[in-house]
C-alpha cells in the first residue's frame, strides 16, 4: 500500500476492507466511494469550486496558491486534526484522492509533518473503480453462476440468506440488500438507497469476496435491470439471463404470508425504529408507512388497469384502517389479490422467455439443500 503499489494491490485493499480515508469534497464522494471509506475532505465543496475555477481563469499556480490560502490556520488545522484521529483508530489504512494526485499528496505530506507515516493509493479512486470494473466483467464471464428464480414471495432472498442452517448459503449474494431496496413496486425501504456508483462499488467487492472464498457456482437472485433506482452492471444483466436456473415453489397461501411479514410487518417496523431514532411521533411513522404502500400501488397502476386497481386500492385502504386499529391481517386480502392477478401472470409469461436452462425445481427447503450440498461445478 506503498506510494509505488502496484495495481495488484487493490485487491488487498479493498476486499480485505481496510478502512480509507476519501480526501476528494464531499460532493464527489456523494456520487459514490468505497465501503470502508470516510470522507474526510482537503477542501470542501465551496473551496474545490474556487480553485476550480482560479485554475480555469489563471493556470494551475494560482489555482493552488488559491488551494493554500482557503486551507489554511485554523481550517487546516482542524483537517489535520481529523485526519489524525483516523490514523490513530484505523491505524493500517490508507488514503485517497481521485487519481492519487495532488489533493492525497498534499494530505499525506502534512500527516508526515505532524509525524505521522501513512499510505497513499496510487491512481486513487479511478484506478481502483477501473479495477473493479474490470474485476467484475472478468468474473462473470470466467466464474460459473446458478439463478435463484422462483414467484413472488416464495422468499428467494430470505434463501439465500439463511438458507443453509440459518446462514447464507456458499456463495451467495444479496443483489436486494446491496441495493437497499426488496424488489418490486412495493420494495422501497426507509434507508436510502445508495448512489449507483456505490452500489456497483459494493456489488463488485460482494462478488469477489465470494469468488475467492467459495469454489462452485455464486448465487444470484433472478433480478430484473433495476432494483429499485439501482441498475444491475450489464455483464450481471447478462448472467442473469444466461446462466442455468433454480426454481423455488410454494403455494398462494405461503407466499402471502412471507409477503405480508416482509413487505408489511418487517417494513412498519423499519418505519418505526426509523421514528425512535430521530424522536418522531410513532403515529407519523404510520403515516408514512402508509403512505409508501399507497404510492407503490399507484405507481403500478396504469399496468393493472382501472378495475383492477380500484378493488385493490379499496381492498388496502380497509386494511390500513384495521391496521391503525391495532390488526395487521387485512393486508392479506390485498396481497393475495395482487400476487394471483398480477405478479403471477407477469411471472409465468417472463418464465416462457427465458432460455435458461433448469436444474432443480422444488420447494424452499429442497432448493436449500441442492444448492448448499449438490451444486454442480
């Protein structure tokens, strides 16, 4: 992690999760970083704007004599003081820019002056996104991928995740989870999702990880181009459509149950501790639970139709109404609707085409144990 690594040492970095400070300004580092990274900036927004343009209208000395004076006495001071504190806690890091120029340099070489000796990344962020762009197209076309496929709420996620005695199965990836998002209309989650550069950032690093430590095929649920606002990477896009397949089954009944304690239960719970944390009234949380139910099923209204819409609409109005009451089961009546007459059809008709060979086909616990004990490769 030397000034003079060589790319080869990304890897050590990044899937080792070795903590990073981000030196770029907070806007850059908005539009996506590294999981381990903390932005702890050398010039805020405001500051790179100045030097930015100083660096347009009079050249690069006094872009950075600009850069000096704007970072400088107590400002400078407080940076250092920050920066410090994260060598001492993290003290096997490491530090960055957005090429490893001159903004990492200028960090490293002040800790050095406050004696302290701390590795810079050469090439900063944009080797190391090249890296793992390139990593991950590698990937999926070199490594062997089985499709977890199945209708909604047969808990492919929850499969994959606790699949194998309650713990991920062997190479398995949770696309949703590094989205931020359950899928579907109805998926959005009270966390924000992360920024597209981040997510594939972090789906790239999941990836590896995996490949490294597990030998036979990665495990990816049967997603379509968009998790919510997060777009899988195309040669992931591609192995979704290509690789051999897994069905899981389980009858209308189950599925509803799952979908209710997921979508409903698991989802006002979120919406409440969100509440707790920042001491808002628990009849706010709620309301925006509610809220997000009714927004999600308009926003697939124009695909329903008018008829099929309005019964649903009334069917969860009444069930946030028992809901508020203090009972949660009306949500059934809505879910079964919409799981039979919408989601099943869809479904069924993207199932005819699929070229996707399949290798097994059964129910949750059967799935579980082909994919944790007989996987092929």
């Amino acid at each position: 992690m030397a000034d003079d690594s060589p790319a080869a040492a990304f890897a050590e970095l990044l899937l080792n999760d070795v903590p990073l400070i981000d030196t770029r300004a907070p806007v850059e580092f908005a539009k996506g970083s590294f999981p381990t990274a903390v932005n702890l900036p050398l010039m805020s927004d405001d500051e790179r704007a100045a030097v930015g343009t100083c660096y347009k209208q009079q050249g690069p000395e006094a872009a950075v004599a600009l850069g000096h004076q704007l970072v400088s006495g107590k400002v400078k001071a407080q940076r250092i003081a920050a920066w410090t504190a994260f060598t001492e806690q993290h003290p096997h890091g490491a530090l960055f820019c957005f090429r490893g120029g001159m903004r990492s340099a200028i960090v490293q070489q002040w800790l050095l002056e406050a004696g302290i000796h701390y590795p810079r990344i050469t090439g900063g962020y944009k080797a190391m996104r090249r890296w793992l762009i390139d990593e991950l197209e590698r990937l999926c076309n070199e490594h062997a991928f089985i499709i977890v496929s199945g209708k909604t709420g047969v808990a492919k996620t929850r499969l994959l995740n606790e699949g194998h005695q309650g713990q991920p199965l062997p190479g398995a990836i949770d696309l949703e989870g590094l989205a931020c998002h359950r899928g579907s209309a109805f998926g959005r989650r009270v966390q924000e999702q992360p920024s597209q550069i981040s997510f594939e950032i972090a789906l790239a690093i999941a990836l590896l990880k995996r490949a490294r430590a597990h030998t036979g095929p990665l495990l990816l649920e049967d997603e379509s181009r968009l998790i919510g606002r997060c777009a899988l990477p195309l040669p992931l896009q591609r192995v979704i459509q290509q690789a051999p397949m897994v069905l899981v089954d389980a009858p209308l009944a189950a599925r509803v149950r799952h979908t209710h304690e997921n979508y409903i239960l698991a989802n006002l719970q979120d919406f409440e501790q969100a509440a707790a944390q920042s001491h808002t009234d628990r009849k706010i949380a709620f309301d925006d639970f509610a809220t997000s139910l009714r927004e999600a099923l308009s926003r697939i209204r124009r695909r329903l139709g008018g008829d099929r819409y309005g019964l649903l609409q009334a069917q969860l109005n009444d069930a946030l109404t028992l809901h508020e009451r203090g009972d949660p089961s009306g949500h059934c009546a809505w879910i079964e609707t919409l799981l039979r007459d919408y989601y099943d059809p869809m479904y069924e008709y993207q199932l005819t085409r699929k070229s996707n060979p399949v290798l097994f086909k059964g129910d949750y616990a059967a799935v579980a144990d082909y994919l944790a004990t007989h996987q092929p490769g």
